[in-house]
C-alpha cells in the first residue's frame, strides 16, 4: 500500500498528519444524516468531515483531524 503524499510525514519540517497532535475547532453548518457527513465551518474555509464518532448537529462546535469530527466541543 502506498501512503498519499498528503499523509507522509515531512522530516524538513518535522510535521506528520497521522502522529501529530494538529486538531481544529470548527462550526457544524449543515449535516447529511444519511451519510454522516457534515459541512464544518472554520475561520479560513469550510470543509467537509465524517461525523461517525460524535453526536453532531448543526450549530455545534467539533474538533476535527484529519477529516473526522472526533469530539463535540462544550464551550461557554
């Protein structure tokens, strides 16, 4: 199997997607309840991630990495 080069670790600059620790806040803005997927705002751009591993509605705020939604924030 061949990892795509977006997934390589980069030893110049001493960044891995699949080991580091990189997770972004972002703003739930819509979700496909049959799919699980859902389009996530953040400050830059949106994007759209797997909402499998939290219970996820639009308006929440979620910690992505690497495509997935992987908690459901609860901020005050």
């Amino acid at each position: 199997m061949t990892i795509p080069a977006d997934l390589r670790c980069d030893a110049r600059t001493g960044r891995c997607h699949v080991c580091g620790d990189e997770a972004v806040i972002g703003r739930v803005v819509n979700v496909d309840a049959r799919t699980r997927m859902g389009t996530v705002a953040f400050p830059e751009r949106s994007e759209t991630v797997a909402l499998d591993l939290v219970d996820a509605r639009v308006g929440d705020e979620v910690l992505v990495h690497l495509g997935f939604a992987i908690e459901r924030m609860e901020l005050t």
